[in-house]
C-alpha cells in the first residue's frame, strides 16, 4: 500500500471512528427520542411526540373501549422497585388491554418504518410467568402476527426462550394462514435466545432496532444487555397500520416488573445501545422533558 493510500485510509478510520463516537453520545441519542415512560412518580408517559397517557381496556378486542390509567388492573406502581427509581409491577398475569397509543410517538411510516423500542424487566421467566406464551411487549394494531414487532418468552421450553418476532401484514407473509409456530416461514424469522439472562432481583435490558420495514429488505436486531443477540433478515411483506388503533402494548400476560420504556426515530448502533444500557439515570437523563 502507498503513502497516500495509507495516508486516506487512515483519515477514513479516524473520521468513521469521531463519527461513531458522536452518534454513540448521550445527547446524540437524547435527539432520537420520539417516546419515554420513567414510570416515576405516575403511569403516564414523561415524553412523547403524541398522546402520553396509559390506557387500559378489558382486552385488545375492546380497544376503542380503552379509558385512561389503569383502574380494574393488577398493575400497580411499585415505589423504589424500578431500574430507575419507580417501576410497573405486574402482579400477576396479565389478561387487560395496557398500553400506550403508538401514533406520533412511533416514528411508523408504511415505506420504510425504522427505529429503536427499549425497556427494562426483572424476572425469573420460570418461576414468575404463568403457563402461555408471554409478551412483555408489542407494537402493532391488529396481532402479534399482523405488522408487529414483538418479544415473548415461550410457553413449553425449560428454561423458557425469549423470541423477537417481525412480521408484517399477515396475508402478505402467511397467505395459507397456517398456524405459526407450524409455519417454517414463522420459525426461520424468529430471533431465540435459549438461555436468556433473566434473574428475579436482576434487571435486564432488552432493545430492539430495526430498518426499512414495509420496504421490501427490512431487518430487525435483539440486543440484551446491550449484547447481539441475532437479526432478523430479509423481511420483505408490507407493514400497514390503522394509527388510531396502534399501540405499544404492555405485558400481554406478563408478571414481574417492568421500566424505563422508550422509542427512538431511527435504528441505534451497537455502541448506541451500549450507551443506552449504560445511562446512569436511565432515559430521563437524555430526556428532552427534562430539559
């Protein structure tokens, strides 16, 4: 390699590295942030580009039925037993309608959707779920399998897996309608973790970014802890939403605790999300509510 070769090569790495360094800084991130509920103090959401109220329904079925708070609920604010000073403590399984409206506070585009949904849980999966399947989170509108992005642990493994699932407009990906988890089309997309590093008494933070859905070679990645778990590639189906009925769905029959949930306008880096995990306050410390 020449002089002038090593000379560009060198300006490359060292403009790429300045580059990563910022993007990868608190502030930076503090810019992406489209949604974040601290969950300290109240339920409702502490910054969000739309509605920032909790909603709870008796099931997604009656959404538009949905009124705000959390009343009729086993989901209560446990003081000082956050990640982050409070936190949601799901008592037991829940079976409501909880959630947040997705519209504006997802960054949701039908051409090429993008973005980066955070969170914190504290859980032994084994012992604290009851039996099913469980979602500690979901955005869509229709279906955990109908233009969703979603985590589960699952129902019948020992010790239960957690799964990313990305799945657009279900005709599109699954037009015979075939049983999901009898669908290899369902099973190759998945992302599994068969040992994930879930403890009662133990926080752990999961992120998820994703690019181009809805736009023809879209993927979606699971960090825990801020570690790669997998990525999701080649997501090719439309993802179309109704935005009055989207949402971020809270803990579809989950129990344990629950924190610091926060969206971001566009996928984060690896280095992003280990920022992220490292916040010393969480989310509110980048905050622009807080500023």
């Amino acid at each position: 390699m020449g002089k002038d070769s090593s000379a560009i090569l060198t300006i490359a790495l060292i403009a790429a590295s300045a580059l990563s360094g910022a993007d990868a800084s608190p502030k930076a991130l503090g810019k992406l942030l489209t949604f974040h509920a601290a969950f300290d103090g109240g339920m409702d959401a502490r910054f969000g580009l739309g509605d920032k109220r909790i909603y709870t329904a008796a099931s997604y079925k009656e959404q538009d039925a949905a009124k705000p708070g959390i009343d009729g609920t086993d989901v209560e604010l446990a003081r000082g037993a956050g990640r982050f000073g409070d936190a949601l403590r799901f008592k037991k399984k829940n079976t409501k309608a909880i959630f947040f409206r997705a519209e504006k506070n997802v960054t949701y585009t039908p051409a090429n959707w993008t973005g980066t949904v955070s969170f914190w849980l504290n859980l032994n999966p084994d012992q604290d779920l009851e039996p099913g399947f469980c979602d500690p989170i979901q955005v869509t509108d229709k279906a955990y399998n109908d233009s969703a992005i979603w985590v589960d642990f699952t129902k019948d493994d020992k010790p239960r897996h957690m799964r990313l699932g990305v799945f657009g407009d279900l005709k599109a990906w699954n037009p015979k309608n075939l049983a999901s988890d009898a669908n290899q089309d369902f099973v190759r997309r998945l992302v599994v973790v068969s040992k994930p590093p879930f403890e009662r008494g133990k926080w752990t933070h999961i992120a998820i970014s994703f690019s181009g859905l809805g736009g023809g070679k879209g993927w979606a990645k699971l960090y825990l802890d801020a570690q790669l778990q997998g990525t999701a590639e080649n997501i090719g189906e439309p993802f179309a939403w109704d935005l009055a009925r989207a949402a971020l769905r809270l803990g579809v029959n989950y129990t344990g605790l629950f924190d610091d949930l926060a969206v971001f306008n566009r996928p984060l880096s690896g280095a992003e999300v280990k920022t992220l995990h490292g916040l010393n306050k969480g989310v509110a410390g980048i905050s622009r509510a807080a500023h």
